[in-house]
C-alpha cells in the first residue's frame, strides 16, 4: 500500500476514540513514556513562559461588549444633553439605542472586523466599520422616521448622536488597534505553540508559519524522541528542547496553548504513538497539514494564517465557556453557603466538643494540569491518625475515623469547606474529583492502574462530579473501580455544558443518600 492511500485510510475521529481506549482498558503500557523532569535548558525555556497570555477570543469577546455599552450610553447622552424638542422619551430613545447597538455589533461581525488581523490593520479597515455604522445608523432612524416615531423637530439630536458614535467608534479602533500590536510584540496577545516532531517536515513548516503576515503564533522550542542525525538540536533556528516525554512536563509547568505535530499524514502508527503520550495534557492539538495533497472538508480545519491544520484534540472549557462556568461557580457556592452555614456551625461544634485537634483538615491534592492544591475538609479523623498523604484509603469500620467522622463522610459534610476552594479557585463546583497526590488502588498508584489517568486533570477538579452522582465514590480496592471513575470523569469533560453540571448540582444532594461506598 502506497502512502497516499493510506492517508485516504485516516480517520480522525477512529484516531481519537483509538487513543482514549487504549488508554483507559491500560494496555500498551510499555509504550506510554511517564513523565520526566525537563532538563535545565528547558526549565529555563519554560520560565520565559510562567506568565499567563491573553486569549484574542478573550479579548474580541470583550470589544463586542465595550462596542455594544459604548453605543449604547452614547445614545442616550445624547438625548440628555441635546433632547431637542421633539416627542421623544427617555425610555423610548433607550429601546432606540439599543436596536443601534445590537445591530452595529452583528454587522460589524458579518462585516469581518472582528478578527485578530482585521483590529490589527488600523486606518485599511476604518472606512468599512463607518460604513457599517452609518448604514445602522440611517437604517434605524428611516424606520423610525416611517412609523413616526423620529421627526424632524428630533434631527438636531439625532445628527449629534451620529457624529459622537462615529467619532467614538473610529477612535476607539484606532486605540485598540495599538493596543493589539503592543501586546503581540510584548508576549501578552499570543498563542504559545511548541512543535512535535524535529527534522525537515519541522523546519518546513516554521518557515511556512513565519511566512504568514497575520501570524499570532509564538513557538516555543521543538520535542522529538529521535537522536541528532534524524531531529537537529537546532530547526530554523529554534532549539530542540528535549524529548516527548520531557515534554508532558514542560507543558505542565509552562502556559502553552497548542502542540503542533509535524509529521505527514501517512505516519498514522507514530501520530497514535505521541497522542497516547500528549492527550492528557489540556491543550490543543493539531497536526500540520500544509504539506498534505489529501484534503478533507473545511470544517476540518483550523487555520494559522493560511496554514491548514487537523484539529485532533481541543482544549476543553476554553475562552468564554471558562468564563461562564467560573460564573457559575462563583454564584451557586455563595447561594450554597447561604442555605448551608447552620449545617458547618453545627459541625464546627460537633467536632470541637467530642475530639482534640483543628476543625479543618487540608490535604494535597492534584488539581487542573496536575497542579498541587491544598483542599479543604472537616476532619473526619482523630488528630493523630489523619493521613495527609491519601496513602491509605479509609476502609469500613475504620478505627481512625471518629464518630462524628463517621457521619459527616457518609453525608459529605466533610467535603462543604471545599466550597472555599471553589471561591479561591482551585475548585470548580462540577469537575472530576481531586484524589490525593498518592492515592492508589491497593499499592498501584492510580496513573499506572489507568494509563490515561492524568486526562482527568484537563479541566479544574470540583466538589462533586458525574462519577460520584453515579455511584463511584468512596474507597478504591479495586482496579476496575479507578477506570470505570476515570471513564465517567472523561465523559463528562467531553460533553460539558452549563445544562450538564447544573443537572449534576441538581442531582448531586438526592444522590448522595446512597452510602453504600462511604465509610
């Protein structure tokens, strides 16, 4: 078989779903590289890039916003201080300005000038976004003119109206245009990419990047398992960091946004080979396909400037759904710590009165993108039996576990303090369980139970979850109980959504009262 028709043969949706399984039945585990630790040159690298970016969906999201609010007050301070001495009301003009508003944010996106290079290119595009506004402008006030609801004793405020908004919204551009600039030559509006893969098919496509004009792309070092005669230390004049395995690491440690494989298409068995290493880690992923004749349909594609790339894996709960779900977060634990602070008084007094030591117990646990976190408990056991380590699961009739213990963790109660963790945001309300950093089934650490284990830590753990709404919860004795947990909490970060974690909340309080694996 020749290699282009086994480039026919790729499938990418047979590939992710390859990968996944692979991963959670275990198998292949000689294949998959551990984590290492990156070495010195690397961690130097990686401190450059310690420092959070700037997301541009992030950032457009927010001029959508600035733009609409802008338009809007402008409108009505125009009718404050030129009211005219027409029929108008205040209420009336605010309906008005915000018809305007709305409809100048959609024809500006219909327009294309909510795009990265469209904000970059300052005076090219100012004549389209006034010819945008011009034409919202006339539009609305023609119809009001025709239902009689603009007349000609109101033209005064209106002509006004129109000036200010245009003069606001080009100089508005202008700034922000500047501002763009600024921040893609300082680091602060960027992509952060590191390329897989070393060689020519890297340095061919580093030169297609640099080619591109509109290209938000900062590269960030090259990782390639392969020895110097096949993958240089040097590709176009970017280093070669280490290997994929040092890789897993530097990701974790840094704020990169994508990987960038480099290889063809007909590679299919090493592309599969570096996804079950790479899929854990909560970036995107795309394989670079400029060098490719096989096409597949648009909508396949993401693009760097004019370079096609497959996307293999996204980042999941990205840009504004992060922001939603943070929302969220923020809203139902203040709700929750209103309704339930009688129950954590109660507790704080049970605890106090019938054993020695703190109220609180904290424990290291791991968090998005196997971060260390401290979580927050009611201590459930005798002050100098507690197992900070997690090392040591509780088991029934557990000796360790006070009495008040004993009830708080067949209820939960002992997880409410982590509602702190989620206003502190290290938690998430809804999220796959943090386990403890030396949590293990029997005496096998979880990650070499379930060998795509570390893909839960994609997303920010939380205090419950749809592995524990549907019975996986409490002690772990048994290998099948951490795949089938993992499984659940990898369904659930590929099938968020606000409706889904608010039917996981919703459910979470009836569910509970099953006990069966709470000691």
């Amino acid at each position: 078989m020749n290699k282009a028709e086994k480039s026919d043969q790729f499938d990418l949706e047979a590939l992710r779903k390859q990968v996944s399984d692979i991963n959670l039945r275990g198998e292949n585990a000689e294949e998959n590289t551990q984590p290492q630790p990156i070495n010195s040159y690397a961690r130097q690298i990686a401190e450059q890039f310690s420092a959070g970016n700037r997301s541009p969906a992030i950032i457009i999201g927010q001029l959508r916003l600035f733009e609409f609010a802008s338009q809007f007050l402008i409108g009505l301070l125009a009718f404050a201080l030129w009211p005219a001495t027409g029929t108008e009301t205040l209420s009336a003009r605010a309906i008005t300005a915000a018809i305007v508003a709305v409809l100048l944010v959609v024809v500006l996106q219909t327009a294309d000038t909510y795009s990265i290079p469209a904000l970059r290119a300052r005076a090219r595009l100012l004549p389209r976004v006034l010819g945008v506004w011009t034409s919202v402008f006339l539009g609305v006030t023609a119809v009001g003119a025709l239902s009689g609801n603009v007349g000609c004793l109101q033209a005064q405020g209106y002509t006004i109206w129109f000036v200010a908004g245009a003069v606001f919204l080009l100089a508005a551009r202008c700034l922000i245009a500047y501002g763009i600039r600024n921040w893609s030559r300082n680091g602060v509006m960027e992509r952060r990419a590191v390329i897989v893969g070393g060689g020519q098919p890297a340095k061919d496509l580093i030169r297609v990047l640099e080619q591109q004009v509109d290209n938000d792309i900062r590269i960030c070092g090259i990782f390639d398992d392969r020895g110097e005669k096949r993958s240089p230390i040097m590709v176009a004049g970017y280093p070669k960091l280490g290997t994929i395995a040092e890789l897993v690491e530097f990701v974790r440690i840094t704020r990169i946004d994508m990987l960038i494989i480099s290889l063809p298409l007909s590679a299919e068995a090493r592309i599969l080979q570096l996804l079950k290493k790479l899929w854990v880690l909560p970036v995107d992923i795309r394989l670079a396909a400029h060098a490719n004749r096989l096409r597949f349909r648009p909508r396949a594609y993401s693009r760097i400037g004019s370079v096609p790339m497959l996307d293999i894996f996204n980042k999941p709960i990205r840009d504004w759904d992060s922001v939603a779900k943070r929302c969220f977060d923020i809203v139902f634990t203040l709700l929750a710590l209103a309704l339930l602070w009688p129950i954590m008084l109660a507790t704080t007094i049970a605890i106090k009165l019938t054993s020695k030591g703190p109220v609180f117990f904290r424990q290291k646990r791991h968090g998005f993108n196997n971060e260390i976190i401290n979580i927050f408990k009611f201590r459930s056991m005798y002050a100098d039996k507690g197992d900070p380590t997690g090392r040591a699961a509780v088991t029934k009739g557990d000796p360790r576990v006070t009495a008040v213990g004993r009830f708080i963790r067949k209820s939960s109660i002992d997880e409410l303090p982590q509602l702190f963790n989620v206003l502190t945001g290290d938690l998430s309300l809804v999220g796959p369980r943090p386990h403890a950093i030396l949590a293990q089934a029997k005496d096998r650490p979880f990650g070499e139970v379930v060998e795509g284990y570390f893909a839960r830590h994609r997303v920010k753990p939380g205090v419950t979850g749809w592995a524990q709404i549907n019975g996986w919860r409490g002690e772990v004795d048994h290998d099948d109980k951490i795949k089938f947990r993992t499984a659940y909490d990898l369904y659930y970060i590929e099938n968020w959504s606000l409706w889904f974690d608010l039917k996981i909340l919703f459910l979470t309080p009836f569910r509970l009262l099953n006990t069966e694996n709470a000691y």
